[in-house]
C-alpha cells in the first residue's frame, strides 16, 4: 500500500480501507460497503492535489481506485497516475505512466471474513484501535456523514456507509484534504474499469502479511 505506501494509502481514501478486499472461497456474502455499487469522483487539495474516482461493486468485494495527483514537500513535485484494484484476495497497485504493476494477497482479510461476513464492523473495530473516536456527524452531498478523527494521525474521516467521503490530515509538514464531489450510488459500473490494463506487466509485490508478522515479531523481542 503506497501515499501508497500503508499510511498514504490509508489517509488518501479512509482509514477504514485497510481492510481491503476478497470475494474467493469461503467468503462469499462479505460485504466492505453498505451500499452495492457506486462511482465517488474525489477532488484532492492541499499537499497533495488532483482528483480520484473509485469504482466499487459487489458490495464493494471488487474496487478499483484511479489516482492523478501532484504531491509537493520540500520543494519536491511527485507525480502520480496510478490504480489501485482490489480484485478477489488479491491487491494490484499499478502505474498508469511506467505500466507496471505489483500484487499481493490482501492482508487479514481472510481472518475478518472468518469472524464477521459485515466487514463494516471490523472496519469501525479497527478504526477504534487505531485510536479513532466518533466526535459527531456532518452533511456532505446530501448524506449524513459520522465523523472519526484519530488524534495521534491528526486525521479526521467523513463516513457515510462505511464509504468515506472526505479525509482530513494535518501535520507540521503535511496537509491534504480529500473531498467527494460526485457520489453515484446503485452505479453500472463498466467492466473495463475493474480490469488491469492489457498492456500492464504485473509482478510480485512485498507480502504484506508477512512484513506486518515480521514487525509483530520485532516488538515482542
């Protein structure tokens, strides 16, 4: 996961999304969002500036994220053109420019789905562990929204449906805004938006449950 490395990824769209994806064996019926489809056009400002758009269905079991930004810090200008796909167990991150591309199986998602098939209750339980704290609740696009903020990340989250429509950071060096301007629920989502690109060379990514067992294991000792 990289600003899509793991804490750009997660603040980028919703804390909620580090719990990714899967549709395969055993977890048939698991749900992410609650709502089954929609297309989310995002503006992004601040640090980081662009647009996003999200493509979800199946209850948000297959998501596909399209990123074009500029990000400055430091007098350093990056650019982004990527896609994040979501697509059974496994997770692709591609860029759009190099047309090259990682995967991964997505992390913890078979043992949440083991627990709970709504995986919009692990997501709130993460986001509490996370130190995340509901602190009220405020309208965007004409829904809703809960409001998390998480102090010790200085980020706060707009959440309507388990889907996030606003993320707030602010840090000394670092202060970024995403803003949904567009939310089209119940969408027909085109197929092509939720397929890597043919002529995209994809290879192996880091393991991501591993990396995160290894850190576990560098704390205990």
């Amino acid at each position: 996961m990289n600003f899509r490395s793991l804490f750009t990824y997660a603040l980028s769209s919703s804390l909620l999304l580090v719990i990714n994806t899967a549709s395969g064996q055993g977890l048939a019926g698991a749900k992410r969002y609650q709502i089954k489809s929609a297309i989310v056009e995002y503006t992004l400002s601040g640090t980081r500036k662009g647009t996003e758009t999200i493509y979800f269905d199946n209850w948000g079991m297959r998501e596909a994220k399209y990123t074009k930004a500029e990000m400055s810090m430091m007098g350093i200008t990056q650019k982004q053109n990527t896609l994040t796909l979501l697509d059974g167990e496994t997770t692709y991150n591609i860029d759009l420019d190099t047309k090259t591309g990682t995967k991964m199986e997505t992390p913890m998602l078979k043992e949440l789905a083991a627990n709970n098939k709504d995986l919009t209750d692990a997501g709130e339980k993460m986001m509490k562990s996370m130190g995340g704290v509901k602190i009220g609740t405020e309208v965007i696009l004409g829904k809703t929204c809960d409001v998390w903020e998480i102090k010790n990340m200085k980020s706060k989250t707009w959440v309507w449906k388990n889907v996030p429509l606003k993320t707030k950071v602010s840090m000394p060096s670092m202060e970024m805004t995403i803003t949904a301007t567009k939310f089209e629920e119940g969408a027909a989502i085109p197929a092509d938006r939720l397929a890597i690109p043919s002529d995209v060379n994809i290879t192996e990514g880091v393991d991501m449950k591993k990396m995160l067992d290894g850190l576990k294991a560098r704390k205990k000792n």
